[in-house]
C-alpha cells in the first residue's frame, strides 16, 4: 500500500493543492518570488480554484509568472 501522505513533511496528504500551494516550503516560495503571494491555505482547498482566483484579473505578465512558477516547483 502507497502511503497517501507528503513525502516532504508526513503532515498533509500529497495532493495536487498541498504540493503546489499549501506546503509550507512551497508557501514561502511564492511569498518570496516577484509576485510577493501570501496564500490563504483555509480560503481555498482546490487547486484549480486557486489558480483561477489567481490569473482572473491579472495581467497577462503575471499571468505568464504564475504559471512559469509553478513549472519551477
């Protein structure tokens, strides 16, 4: 049997959201790239919704670095 938890931190489990957003270290990645992203990990629990609640209004450069960001992680 796979263990469904992070491999990272044994906290959460490794889910798409977790990896890409809500993990502390990646958290932190995003609060310190040019984008300056405080996530609000109880605000939203999809990643899909997220990264739409993310690109809706932004500009089309921002929209680029998200997307490049998430590539990098």
């Amino acid at each position: 049997m796979v263990d469904p938890l992070c491999l990272r931190c044994s906290l959460e489990e490794e889910f798409m959201m977790h990896t890409l957003v809500s993990y502390i270290k990646v958290q932190t990645f995003w609060f310190s790239s040019p984008l300056g992203l405080c996530i609000d990990v109880e605000r939203f629990t999809d990643f899909q919704e997220w990264l739409a609640s993310c690109i809706r209004s932004a500009k089309e450069e921002v929209k680029t670095m998200i997307l490049s960001l998430h590539w990098a992680i």
